[in-house]
C-alpha cells in the first residue's frame, strides 16, 4: 500500500501535530518527525513535501535545532512555518534577527499573486507569535506577503520550490490558513489527495499484522473511546491473539458493563475477560472522603486487581495503550499544577509481563480516533461517547460511597441522560452528582430527609475550559420531576451553573 506522503519536521512547536491533522485533512497522508532524523531516513520515504514546524527556539541560538543545509538540495517541495521559516532563512544564507517588539496575535495581512494564495483575499488575517523577523532572503528568494510590522511575512523561490511562512497557517485563527496548506499540496506540490482515514485503518492494520506475528497482545479495556477503538483495531489485524481485560469496579454508569460486553463479545467476538471486582473496590473505599484519597484508592486497586489477572494469562508479547496524541502533550507538560489526579490504565507497564507496547493512536486527535472507530464499524453510542473518567462515579458521589448511594446515582444519572440525549444540541458533557448533602422535602403529607441531586452539563473542546450549558428549562423541570419521583431518596434536584475555570467540570 503506498500513499502519497508529507512529512512534518518537529521542532518543538506547540502545533506540530496540527499542520499534520490539517494535510491529512487535505486528503494526503502525513507523519511528524523530529528535526534530529537523520536526513536520508526521511528522504528513503520518498515524500512529496516536506513542512518545518514552528518552535521556541532562535536560530542563532547555540544548540538551537536544525536541518541539514542538503534537505534543499532534494528536490522536495519545502514549507517552513514561524521558526522553520527562520532556519529555512538561516541555512540557506539569510539573515534572521530579532524583532523591536514581539508580534503576537491576530494580524492583517497583505498576500501577492501566487500559487500559494491561491482563492485566497488579497487583504486577509494570520496568527503571528514570534519575536525573530526575515531581514535579508537568500539568493533567489523574494517576499511574497507583509503584515505592518513583517516586511516578509512569507517567501518564496519558485525554481527551487522552497517556501516560507512567518505566521500559523495551520490554525483557526488564520482563517484562510487551510487553503494556503491545500494550495501548497496541490498547486505547489502536484499532489492528488490519495489519502482518507479508511487508509490510515489500513494500513495500520497491516503493520500491526507484521509487527505482531503470531505473538500474544494484552489489551487492557475501559470501554472508553480509546481503548475501544484501538483494541478493535489490533483485533482487525490479529484476532483471536488479542486477550482484552475488562475491570468492573462497580463505578459504571447503568448497563454500562453489559453494553461493553454486548458489544465486544457479540458484535466483535473479542476474547474478553471481565474482572469483577466490585466488592474489592467498595471495601478499599469504605469510609473515604478525601477527592485525591478516592483517586489513589481505585488507580491502586486496579493496578493489584489487574496484576492478579496478568499474573493468570502469564507472559503477553505486547501490552496495547490507547494513548492519543493530547495525552502524548498532557504528559510532556511537567511544569502544570496537579489540580487531580488523572489515572486511567497509568502503572500498567508495571504489573504486566510484556516486551513491547503498542500505541496505534497515538497520532491520531480525538475526533481522528472517532471517525476510525467509526470506519472500523463501532457502534455510535461506543464511538461518540461523551468522556466519563477513570475514578468513575466515585468521584461523582461526593463524600463517602456506598453501594447504596451509588445505585441511586446511577438511577438518576440515567434519567437525566435520557432526557438530554433527546435535545436537539446536545452537551458535551453532561452527568448528575450526587451531594452529601440532604434536606428537608415533602411528598404525599409525608415529611422527607433526602439527598439532593446536582445535574451538571458543559460544552467544551477538550475539558480543558468549559461553559455550563443552557438547557432549557422545561427540560430541567422534567427531569427533576421524574427523578424526583421515580429515584427515591432524592427529593431535591439543582443545576450547576459553573464554568470552568473557576469550577472543574468534575465535583471532586
Ligand atoms: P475536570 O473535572 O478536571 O475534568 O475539569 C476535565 C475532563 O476530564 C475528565 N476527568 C477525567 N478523565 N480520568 C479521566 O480519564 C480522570 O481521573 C478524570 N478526572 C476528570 C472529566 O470528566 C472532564 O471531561
């Protein structure tokens, strides 16, 4: 199988995956590598082009990263972005220097006639961050667009079809930015577009076949998105080798686990075996109230619970990781507050006998990894599930949990959901909590001491920042009404009406 191929050259920026996702995108297949690959592993893949991220870095810092002067000299149509645009300058015998003020933000920008603009305004906007400006171009070279404050905002040399951008072309705020990426794939490039996410499957499936062999793999199952969809995709390659594990820990949503079941088993007939430990988790909980407590307690429990199931399947060849590519940037990040702890199949690797680990989303963005679960025939209510974490509802039963308050839990929960699903805009995320907290309330003549329900909805990106969503009212008023009268023991039902920051979406 051979696609049509551009390689993203990393150099550190915090886009570098986007330009990758915008190419794919555009229908041509394309792979971030670092700038440290030697150059003839990148030539041997015989791409079509060849784009240079941006980066923090300044090209006449000392150790700052570079390319090989000959990766000019290939013949491949190259784009550089902010700091490979930069280097591009650097290498090639230009001068780069530093800018009077940083620009930052939103820009105007001018564009002249060429294949690059191509459909796109004369007058437009970019995103421009650098503080490094093009002083001088190398020989051959000439501007070929200009903000107020960047006499060169992009370059170009047509015979040796080498080009540059100072600003991010691969992000929402340049808004003609991805016709500037089609334009240089196919007007500049002579590229066809060969590529769709049916291929990635593909593909990965048929490395995944030779990679594996006739090897044991170890897929540990949440029933999330993630790990859903990679263990069906390693199922595709290899079937029956693939052993897939499934932790009931009693903090599932309503049908949760049978869904999972029915699904993996029926419509898949993945070897899947259930680990019910139910009991183990409540008994490890019994009485803790602390939010972090709770979190150490069942990544802990599920690591010992786990490793008593490796322990039975002996030896695996490779341990599966639904890993995705925020999860690869989230773990780079040491510098950030731990505002919770996050902890999902984390400490794995620790407890599983294995010699490799397979990661085959690990390139991939969230709604890259729905539409392959989606090619790869998961059912919609697998595919497009809203994210649910690791600790489950124990972190949504606020206080001390017991089998009796998760189970109330877990009733409203599902009438709520119910409920929202039948919206026209549904949330992204949407969830009832269950507070400590009960009050007085009556019902029929009778006097009631009940707990109080919080129903909490959001819309987010990536739960990094979020808007608490404005469901209507009447439909508030309809659940709170059925819960009310159907969950006994909650006579009280409020909405949660915070963003976040300052809240978390979570309780605890
Ligand atoms: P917070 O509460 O931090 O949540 O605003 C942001 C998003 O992350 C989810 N979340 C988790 N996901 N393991 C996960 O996989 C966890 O421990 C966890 N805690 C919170 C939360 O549901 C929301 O989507």
């Amino acid at each position: 199988m051979h696609f049509e191929k551009v390689i993203v050259v990393d150099f550190g920026g915090q886009y570098n995956q986007l330009i990758a996702r915008r190419i794919r995108e555009a229908g041509v297949y394309s792979e971030v590598v670092s700038w440290e690959t030697p150059l003839d592993e990148i030539l041997i893949q015989k791409p079509k082009a060849i784009v240079f991220t941006g980066g923090p870095a300044a090209v006449s810092e000392e150790n700052a990263p570079t390319i090989a002067k000959e990766i000019f000299e290939s013949g491949i149509p190259i784009l550089g972005i902010c700091y490979g645009a930069q280097l591009t300058v650097h290498v090639l015998g230009g001068k780069v220097e530093q800018a009077i003020h940083r620009e930052y933000g939103k820009k105007d920008l001018r564009v002249e006639e060429h294949p690059l603009f191509k459909a796109v305004d004369k007058e437009t906007s970019c995103w421009m961050s650098h503080t490094y400006l093009v002083k001088e171009m190398p020989a051959g070279f000439t501007a070929i667009a200009q903000t107020d404050s960047c006499p060169v905002a992009a370059f170009a040399n047509d015979t040796a079809q080498i080009y540059g951008v100072q600003f991010h072309p691969e992000v929402l705020h340049t808004p003609q930015g991805s016709q500037m990426i089609q334009n240089f794939l196919f007007e500049i490039c002579g590229c066809k577009g060969d590529w769709q996410m049916g291929n990635f499957v593909e593909k990965s499936i048929a490395q995944i076949k030779e990679k594996v062999g006739d090897k044991k793999v170890l897929c540990a199952l949440s029933g999330g998105v993630d790990s859903s969809v990679a263990a069906t995709m390693i199922h595709r390659a290899i079937g029956k080798q693939l052993v897939c594990v499934f932790v009931d820990n009693g903090l599932l949503r309503k049908n949760e686990r049978a869904e999972v079941e029915k699904v993996f088993t029926e419509a898949f007939d993945i070897q899947l075996i259930t680990l019910d430990a139910r009991q183990t988790f409540l008994d490890n909980l019994a009485g803790v109230t602390d939010p972090e407590e709770k979190r150490k307690i069942i990544g802990e429990t599920f690591i010992r619970v786990f490793e008593k199931a490796a322990k039975d399947l002996g030896k695996v060849d490779y341990l599966v990781q639904g890993t995705i590519y925020p999860d690869v940037i989230e773990s780079g990040t040491k510098n950030a507050a731990v505002i919770k702890s996050h902890h999902n199949v984390g400490g794995l690797p620790d407890v599983v006998d294995f010699e490799e680990i397979i990661e085959p989303l690990r390139d991939l963005f969230k709604d890259e990894v729905r539409v392959v679960g989606a090619e790869l025939g998961l059912p919609n209510h697998i595919v497009q599930r809203q994210p649910f974490p690791g600790p489950g509802l124990a972190i949504r039963v606020i206080g001390d949990i017991t089998e009796d308050k998760l189970s109330l839990l877990r009733e409203a929960d599902y009438i709520y959901r119910e409920e929202v699903k039948k919206l026209a805009v549904v949330p992204w995320q949407y969830f009832a909590v269950l507070t400590n907290l009960r009050t007085v309330g009556v019902m029929g003549d009778e006097r009631t001491y009940s707990y109080t329900l919080a129903l909490r909805a959001v819309s987010s990106l990536d739960g990094m920042t979020a808007d608490w969503s404005r469901i209507p009212l009447e439909t508030l008023a309809h659940i709170s009404n059925r819960i009310v009268n159907e969950v006994p023991n909650i006579n009280r039902v409020v909405y949660d009406i915070t963003s976040k920051p300052p809240a978390t979406i979570e309780w605890e």
